[in-house]
C-alpha cells in the first residue's frame, strides 16, 4: 500500500474513534478541560485524540468508557480497529510521544537506538532492508531520524538511558570509517546532560532482555508507557501491568550492564583498536 494512504486511512480509522469521545462528552455536559483533568492529561491530548490527530489507546479507552458510562463502546471501537491501521497509528503516537518524553529508557540488542545514530550509520541501516528501498526514501528515513534527534539537545532534554548490546559496537555497519565515527560519536554523547549510555557485555551466563528491545517512557502527564518494535510492526504498551513488567526487566539489565563509567572505557579500547 502506497505510504501516503496508508497515512489517511489511519486519519480516518482515529477520527472514527475519535469522534464519538468528544459526542459521549458532550452528551455527559463535561467541557475538553474538565475530562483531560479528570483523566488526568492535557487538554491538547483530549483535543488531539476527538479530531482524530492522536491514536485513542486502549487504557484510556477502558478508562473513558467508566467515566462517561458508555458500557465499553469506545474500548470496542479500538479493539475492532483494523490491524493495518493500529500498526501505523501506534508508530506515529510513539513519535509524538518521544518529542514531549520527559524520560526515555532504552534496551537494543541489534542495532543503535536511533537517537544515538550518525547520518552515515542511519544511512547504512536504511541500505540494509529488504527490500531495497529507493535513495529518494532513504534521504528522507535519515533526515527524519536526524531531526528526532533534536530532543537530546534542548536546554532542558529529557533524561535519556541507553542500554545497547556490545554486538551493536563491534559490528562494523556501513564500513570501517563509519564504524570509528560511530564509536566517536557514542564517546560525545556520554558527556551530553541527562543522556547514560551503558554497554551489555557479550558472554553472560544471565540476560534479562532475551526477548528482545523495548523502549520505556514518562509523559509530560506522567503516565508511564513502553514501546516495542517486530520485523513486521510495533507496539505501543499502555496496560500498567505489562509496563511494570518492561520496567522490571529495564532495572535488571543495568545491574547486569557494564556501569556508565566501564562503558566509557569500553568505547576508548574500540576507538584504540582502529
């Protein structure tokens, strides 16, 4: 499916879950502001989600459908959303979500997060896929991912933790010059504020992160979300208990990381080898 209508049946699967949120408001004499302050999110958030500009999760859907008295039409409507439009929706709600993240805390076995990648090495991701995708949408994918990392560089960014695996630093994506400028680049990124970069050494007995990455965020309305990612689609998590779940495999995988000082050196022995 061509990506530009992909992009407006997902426009239009959200307004058709969006619209009636803002009919059972309505019809339950409560403005945008007083729902967002009893669920406690921010109006926009409310706005977004009845215009159809932001994915209706299925948590709040539950959580709506107590407060309005709908008798769980709106978690229906989200459940009944078809796949090919949920995989998209949740992709691009994770975007948004990652821009106003007041912290994110992040596990990958394979591949750098993409907030720690450089143009060349993004490039050299975007030229492994299968199948080949034109340099026209390559260009784009990398200033897109570039532009993402814009975050990490506001006066007041989020605080950022980084879990990766040492497979992902020695493996030499894009070539030797590219696979230098990658380790420089992880070496300045440990010195900018809120960011912690730790190294899962390869040879462990233990792993708490067999199953794979995940991503781990706080809203500026300090709900707690996560976010996975398959060959095929990815995940937005919003159900607490399987967030607290993430959260604990999260803890244990520091403990059984190199520290933040120990990755440091790490990084300077691989810079020393090239």
């Amino acid at each position: 499916m061509h990506p530009r209508k992909r992009q407006r049946r997902n426009a239009s699967a959200m307004k058709l879950v969006g619209k009636p949120v803002g009919a059972f408001r309505t019809a339950a004499d409560l403005t945008q502001a007083q729902l967002a302050d009893r669920v406690r999110l921010q109006v926009e958030t409310i706005a977004s989600i009845e215009q159809g500009r932001r994915a209706l999760l299925p948590d709040l859907a539950r959580q709506l459908d107590h407060l309005l008295e709908t008798k769980g039409a709106l978690e229906t409507a989200v459940d009944n959303m078809p796949e090919v439009d949920l995989i998209p929706a949740w992709a691009e709600q994770y975007m948004d979500l990652e821009r106003e993240a007041l912290a994110l805390s992040w596990f990958e076995n394979q591949v750098l997060p993409g907030l720690l990648q450089t143009e060349n090495y993004a490039r050299a991701v975007f030229r492994s896929k299968v199948p080949v995708i034109s340099e026209d949408d390559i260009n784009a994918q990398v200033a897109a991912r570039m532009a993402r990392q814009e975050i990490l560089h506001r006066k007041v960014p989020p605080t950022a933790c980084f879990i990766i695996s040492e497979a992902i630093i020695r493996d030499r994506l894009g070539g030797n010059e590219v696979h230098r400028e990658t380790l420089q680049h992880l070496r300045t990124c440990t010195h900018l504020p809120g960011i912690t970069l730790q190294v899962m050494p390869l040879g462990r007995q233990a792993h708490a992160g067999l199953d794979g990455p995940f991503i781990l965020l706080e809203t500026p309305d300090y709900q707690h979300l996560a976010y996975t990612e398959i060959q095929r689609g990815s995940h937005l998590v919003a159900d607490p208990d399987e967030v607290s779940i993430l959260a604990q495999k999260y803890a244990m995988l520091r403990t059984q990381a190199l520290n933040t000082e120990d990755t440091k050196g790490q990084l300077d022995r691989l810079l020393g080898e090239q």
